[in-house]
C-alpha cells in the first residue's frame, strides 16, 4: 500500500535568530569577559597563573612542583567560571526583573482574544461548497477545504473520487503518534479485492510545487524559516516561497491534508489522503502533494487510537475505523451543510493576529519570545453568520 515514508531526522543548520548563545545559567552567557565581583578577576588569574607555569620551566621542576602548578591552573579556571556564574545579570534582564518578571521592551497591543472580537464582517470569508470536503465517521464530521490554486489535478481528481462515492466504506488504516492519520482502501494490494476506480485517476503527475505568482494574496511571516527562504499565509493556507527559483507551495503544518504516494514521484492521485496530526513534517514539503486542510474535526483523526505496525498501520482489520463517506459540501443539501467562516489571512486583522502570537501579552506569559514559525500560526474558523 503506498503511504508516507517517514524520513530520517534532519540535521537542521544553526541559525544565531532560534540558536542562542550557550548559557551556564540562565543569568549570564558563558562567552564574553566575566565580570569581576569581588572573588577574582578571573581571565587575569588565568593569564597570570598560566604564564608562571611557562616562566618557572615547569618541565624542569619536580614532581610536587608539577602538581602544585597544575593545581594552579585548576584554580584560575574554576574562579573565571564562578565569575560567569555569579557576575551580575545583564541590563535587560534587570529592567525585565524590575517589570515584575516580564520582558519590558514587549511591544503593548491586544491578545488574540481581542483582536478577533474587534474583527469586521469582510475580515472573514465563508467556505466555498465546490471545495469544500466533508469526511464523516461514526464520531462525528472532519470538514477539509481544498486548494486547487496550489494541486489544481488532484484536487478535481478527489472530488471525482467522492462523487463516484470511492471512499464510502473505506478506512482509516494508519495513525502514527506525532506524525499523521491515512485513510485509504485496506485491500489496496488486492486486486481481487480492491476498490475499483470509475472515473476518476488512479496516479497524476506530482504537484509538489508551482510558479511564483506575485499576484496571489501572500502575508509573510517577518521571521526566519529553516526550511524555506519566505513563509507566510495565502487564501488561507501554510505556504512557503523562493524568489531565486521562482516556486512556491504549500507547506506541512498541523492538519494539512496530502495525497500519499510510493517512491514514484507519480505513484499517487488522491486514492489515499494523510492528515498532519502531529509536529510540523516539514521534511515532507516539495515531496508530496499538499491539496488542503482540516478546517474542522482533526481532533477525530488526532484521537484516534495509535497503530501497532510499521509506521503506525493498524495490524488486525477490527482496528480499522469506517469512513461512512466522503462528499464534496455543493452535493450536499445546503440544509444539511455546516456553515463556517475562515478568518481571511490577506486582513491587518490576521497580521495583528500574529504579532500577537509571536508576542504573547496574556497575563500568564512573563518572557515574550518576539518571533513564530508558521505552524504555531493560529488560522481561526467560526460558524457560519
């Protein structure tokens, strides 16, 4: 059965924005010249106590010489490390100390709380119906939106797949703790048993990527990605940038819903769907097609029980949780329809909305971190007005 293949960890490159320097203790950087506070000028001593050595001829000396000499060294180097440990605290750390504990260069503005009850009625947008999926199980209803302006193939080719009714009575076969959950047919590699495909494709061409459009909405995220050189939001999805190459796409942030696939870039069309219900796998980004995102009920899919097998498939068919069907919401009487509002992500509502995350001004919070990495980006969703 194809499915995502899980990558090894990736050596991330150091970046001195999310890399800070080594503290010994969180009061004073081990690196830079420590402060004398009255026990001992510690780099001096060293220096001193290291050019005695060198000036006695300590290779001539005795043992005991040796031995006191080395003893000597030991001492000046604990003293300049107890110098870093109890110098006093930096300049911002004392004003932040006397803010009561908070940082007190934090910019002042709303929490996110405010700034989604001062939002206007055009700073949200309903969900379009023709690409708007619903997955339904026994437990309740998983609302995806789609997005063609990013895998214009697959997209069509899933709402053909549910449109011929492919997915109703297939399964969640796979949930992976931290990673994603897979449905798809369980007799995929069966083809006696298999799901038989009407209309619609088993394999496209990957959508992994595609051309920079300066005229697509883009609001940027001002602070540095590791995987690509811009990130930010457009229509409503992750999405990453790379001026010099000329491409952009979609990235795998919680909920995110791709098509898996085999080694093939092309062995994939949409017969077997993933969600992310775990950390970011961005390693994943520009490797499968991203198509959309749960907009509503990953908790069904993140609560599900974890597989046992190999990457998280579920190993006896009882484990196998119903898919009851999968339909695109214009096919669906508007009666029996769920009607949500995404918060538009082109809005100053939604840069507000991030400033507010990468500083967080609630009254629990005594550091403000002053930067974010877009899957800790919030993308609100309300009921219909």
């Amino acid at each position: 059965m194809a499915n995502i293949r899980d990558g090894r960890k990736m050596a991330l490159p150091f970046n001195r924005a999310i890399n800070p320097p080594l503290y010994l203790s969180p009061r004073r950087p081990i690196r830079g010249q420590a402060r004398s506070n009255g026990l001992v000028d510690a780099p001096k001593a060293l220096q001193r106590s290291i050019s005695e050595v060198e000036s006695d001829g300590l290779a001539k000396q005795t043992g005991a010489v040796k031995i006191l000499h080395a003893f000597r060294v030991l001492i000046a180097i604990n003293a300049f490390l107890l110098c870093g440990l109890h110098a006093e605290p930096p300049a911002e750390a004392k004003a932040a100390s006397a803010a009561g504990g908070k940082d007190a260069a934090t910019p002042r503005g709303p929490v996110m709380a405010e700034v989604l009850a001062a939002a206007k009625p055009g700073d949200w947008r309903a969900l379009d119906p023709e690409n708007t999926l619903y997955l339904d199980l026994a437990s309740g209803r998983v609302i995806i939106e789609l997005a063609p302006t990013f895998a214009a193939q697959h997209v069509a080719n899933v709402k053909a797949l549910a449109r011929e009714k492919y997915f109703d009575g297939l399964a969640v076969v796979r949930v992976q703790d931290n990673y994603v959950a897979q449905w798809a047919d369980p007799n995929a590699e069966k083809p006696e048993l298999a799901r038989k495909i009407q209309h619609a494709h088993k394999n496209l061409p990957a959508e992994f990527e595609r051309a920079l459009d300066p005229a697509l909405p883009f609001t940027p995220l001002r602070d540095p990605d590791v995987y690509a050189p811009e990130v930010g939001f457009s229509d409503g999805f992750p999405v990453a940038r790379d001026p010099h190459s000329g491409k952009m796409w979609l990235v795998h942030c919680y909920g995110m819903v791709g098509a898996g696939r085999d080694n093939a870039p092309d062995s994939g069309g949409g017969t077997e769907l993933y969600a992310v219900i775990g950390h970011a796998p961005r390693q994943l980004d520009r490797n499968v097609t991203l198509l959309g995102r749960v907009v509503q009920g990953i908790e069904l899919l993140s609560a599900l029980p974890r597989g046992t097998g190999a990457m998280g498939f579920y190993e006896k068919p009882e484990q196998h949780v119903p898919i009851r069907s999968i339909r695109v919401a214009a096919d669906i009487p508007e009666a029996e329809r769920t009607p949500l509002e995404i918060l538009r992500t082109d809005t100053e509502t939604f840069r507000q909305l991030i400033e507010s995350r990468r500083n967080r001004r609630e009254e629990w919070f005594q550091f403000a971190v002053g930067r974010i990495e877009i899957g800790n980006v919030p993308l609100p969703v309300r009921a219909g007005r």
